[in-house]
C-alpha cells in the first residue's frame, strides 16, 4: 500500500454567501445525502466527507459560514485559510448575488496575503535560512502550503442555488456566469432540494484544487496569473458531457431543447 493510500490528502473547503441561499442544504446534501425544509440561520458548522478524484480518495472539511451581517466578523476571522471557496447565491434572489462582492473581497485579500507570504518564505529559502533538505520547509509541499516555485491561490466556484425554483428566478444562467467569469471563478447552477449539481460541483473544487496543486509541484505555469481573474477554461467535449447534469425541462417539440450547464458554467445545448 502507497503512502498516498495512507495518507489522503486534505482539502478544505468553505461555502459562504448571503444568509438564506442554501449553503447548508448543499453542504447537507454532500455529506448525508439529505434536505429539510426547516430554515435555522447557521453561524458556523463543520463537516467532513472523504471523496476519490482519479483514483485517490481526499478528505474534504467543509466549513458552512454564516451569511447574516451581523456574524461577518466571525467568518472573517476564521475562514480565510481554505484551498477552495463555494460562494452561493439565490438564484430567486438577485440580491444575494450582490452581496457576493463583499466574500469575494475578502477572498482576494487573502490571496494576495498568501502570495505576498509565499514571496517572503521563498526569499529566506533562497538565502539559505529557511527550510529542509528539499528547499520546501521539508514537508515537499513549498512555502505557504503550495509546491515547487508557485503559491497556489484558493479557488473559487459560484454556485446558483435553489434552480428548481424557476418561476421564481431573478437571476439568469447567463449572469450568474458573466459575475463568476469576471471575478476568476468557475460557475455551476444546483438545487439542494432536487440534488442537481450538487457532487458536480464540489467535484469540480476537488478537481481544480488538486490541478492548482500538481501544477505548483511540477514547477508549471502559475495556475493563476498574476494579476489576472483566472477563467475556467471551457473542458474537452469528454469532460463536458460527463460533468453536464441537466438543469432545465424539455419545452417540446419547438426545438429550443434541454438547457445543460458543464463544469464551468458553460451552456450546453
């Protein structure tokens, strides 16, 4: 048995956004399988579920944040040290998507902290006054948790939640995928209720956390250029049909046809 087969690696992962979006059903439904209709405003729980990309099994730790104004200082404080960021909004509700500015915000701050970390640790490295005989602290992880020559940034991923509302909707597809595209993040539409996009799309965090990461390790380009939003690039026509779960009803023999959304938020016809 490999070491990697003894120790998965972990990947935590924090799903914030306006109170009342279903960022606890989501993470619910990832982690037991289950929906309830009663509404109890979290401040700040935890999960843990394990899940295998390509044939390695990583354990996830979800932190599920509140969303209500007057809790944003605890999340502030305590969930800005994660590999990936669900950022959820109420597709009923254009607001909540509004109110992702400020998450997103201080998403950014912590990615630039962890850069400018990444420099300073890489610069004692250099000097010789810092780290083990494989130039990383030891741990063959590099500098502020990354690997070989880059600081890996957390990733991000939109989630438009509560789909299965449709005549309700306030907020289309198209712009929930302009608003993630423009602040380099991959975007996905879910229902916790009906189970749509829900393992898709914490799939695809794992997926572009453990790509970011090999990456870093192999010496590659930085995953994420440098003062650029990073847009998830559209996937080969494979990975799109297997990552497309439909998200739309059949409007019949008119021909506008089923809407699908793949893994990075693209429309599928």
């Amino acid at each position: 048995m490999s070491d990697d087969t003894l120790f998965p690696e972990t990947i935590s992962i924090t799903v914030c956004g306006d109170g009342g979006t279903g960022k606890s059903s989501l993470s619910l439904r990832l982690v037991r399988s289950c929906w309830t209709t009663d509404y109890d405003p979290t401040i700040q729980d935890f999960y843990t579920t394990t899940r295998t990309y390509s044939g390695r099994p990583y354990h996830l730790h979800l932190t599920d944040t509140a969303g209500q104004e007057e809790y944003r200082g605890l999340w502030s404080s305590s969930g800005m040290s994660s590999d990936a960021y669900l950022l959820v909004y109420d597709v009923t509700n254009k607001r909540s998507l509004e109110e992702l500015e400020w998450f997103d915000g201080l998403i950014e701050m912590e990615a630039e902290m962890r850069e400018e970390k990444f420099e300073r640790e890489r610069e004692l490295e250099l000097s010789g006054k810092k780290g083990g005989k494989d130039g990383m602290g030891g741990n063959g992880k590099g500098p502020a948790g990354a690997g070989g020559g880059f600081a890996v940034r957390p990733v991000k991923i939109v989630a438009g939640n509560k789909v299965d509302l449709s005549g309700q909707r306030e907020v289309t597809a198209e712009e929930g995928l302009k608003w993630a595209r423009g602040r380099g993040a991959g975007f996905m539409e879910t229902s916790a209720r009906n189970c749509v996009n829900v393992e898709e799309t914490f799939e695809l965090l794992v997926r572009r956390v453990v790509e970011a990461r090999e990456a870093a390790r192999n010496g590659v380009a930085p995953p994420f250029p440098e003062g650029k939003p990073f847009v998830l690039p559209d996937e080969d026509e494979k990975e799109r049909k297997r990552m497309s779960v439909l998200t739309g009803k059949s409007k019949g023999k008119k021909g506008r046809g089923i809407r699908r959304f793949g893994c990075a938020g693209c429309v599928i016809c």
